[in-house]
C-alpha cells in the first residue's frame, strides 16, 4: 500500500512536472506564431498537428542541424566545455541532442512548440542559448523547429 502511494506520488510529480512545463510555454508567446504566409502553396501536412507550421523545406540533421550545431553551440557543449560540464548536454552529434540533459530530453520529436531546445534559441524561458553570444537567426531556429517538427530524424 504504501509503495502504491509512493509510485502514484512519483506520476503526480512527473504530471506536474509536464503541465508547468506545458503551462509556462502556453503563456508566452503571448499570440499565436505568425502565420505562414496563405498563399494557397502546397503545405505538407506533416508534425501531427503540431503548433508551429512547416515551413515546407525538407531538413537534413547532417545539412543543416549538425552545422549549426557546430558553429554555434559545440564551443561550450561539447565534453569537458562549460555547457556541456553545467547541464549535461553535449551536442557533438545526434545521440547527444537527442539524449537532452541532465533534467531530460530537450527534443520531443514532432513537437517543437514544446521542444525546450527551441524554447531556448528562442529566449522564451527567460535564459536564451547560445549563452552571451548573438542569437540565432530567425532562418535557424525556423530550420530547427522543422526539423523537430518533420520527426527529429538522424538524417
Ligand atoms: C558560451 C557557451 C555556450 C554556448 C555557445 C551555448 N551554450 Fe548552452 N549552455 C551553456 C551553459 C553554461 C549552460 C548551463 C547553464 C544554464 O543552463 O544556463 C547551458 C545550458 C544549455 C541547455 C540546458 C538548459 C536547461 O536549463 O535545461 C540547453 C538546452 C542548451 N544550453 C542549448 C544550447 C544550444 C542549442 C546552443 C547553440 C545554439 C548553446 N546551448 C550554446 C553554455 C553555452
């Protein structure tokens, strides 16, 4: 019985812990992402639903993610650097990303509304990563979220 209790408080704490996450997501940004422009184009309808709209492109994670991986985030997140020591995230290639922190994943395949890997490029939770350097640009976290958004494939 008093297992019982035990596991049904750990599920409570794991929901809970999902519905702040969600929660503070849903807050901010305060509207909806911005439209993709209506034009009658051809949207793939892929990411199951998923709140940010595809933008179309196809992603490759060896292309485009890994390269801006490199440029931009493997000075800090790669063994040993100071991201990679502080939160557990080493982002020298797939399995790392996708294996997330030392708190959990921060890719949740199909979603990257919920992803905290876009969370954090985009400044939504109040810290923005990279950390001190010029944010990415608006082409690269979009890249980022298709990619998230097409499945988070190793491809
Ligand atoms: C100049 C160093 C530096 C660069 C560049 C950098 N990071 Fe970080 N990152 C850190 C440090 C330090 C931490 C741990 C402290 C923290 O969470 O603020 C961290 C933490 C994180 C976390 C975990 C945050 C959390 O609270 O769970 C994520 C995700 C992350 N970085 C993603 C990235 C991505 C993606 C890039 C590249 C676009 C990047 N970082 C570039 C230093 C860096």
């Amino acid at each position: 019985m008093a297992a019982n209790l035990k596991r049904l408080g750990a599920a409570a704490v794991a929901l809970l812990t999902l519905m702040a996450a969600g929660g503070a997501m849903a807050e901010d940004p305060p509207g909806m992402p911005p439209m993709p422009p209506m034009g009658g184009a051809s949207m793939p309808a892929m990411g199951g639903g998923s709140a940010w709209p595809d933008s179309g492109g196809r992603m490759s994670f060896k292309e485009d993610v890994l390269p801006m991986l490199k440029n931009r985030c493997q000075e800090c997140h790669v063994t040993g650097g100071d991201g990679e020591r502080q939160s557990g995230l080493n982002l020298d290639g797939y399995d790392g990303l996708m294996r997330g922190t030392k708190f959990g994943p921060v890719v949740v395949p199909g979603n990257a509304m919920v992803s905290n890997l876009v969370v954090l490029v985009e400044g939504r939770a109040g810290i923005r990563m990279p950390h001190n350097r010029r944010p990415l640009s608006k082409c690269e976290v979009q890249m980022l979220r298709d990619w998230i958004n097409q499945g988070a494939l190793n491809n």
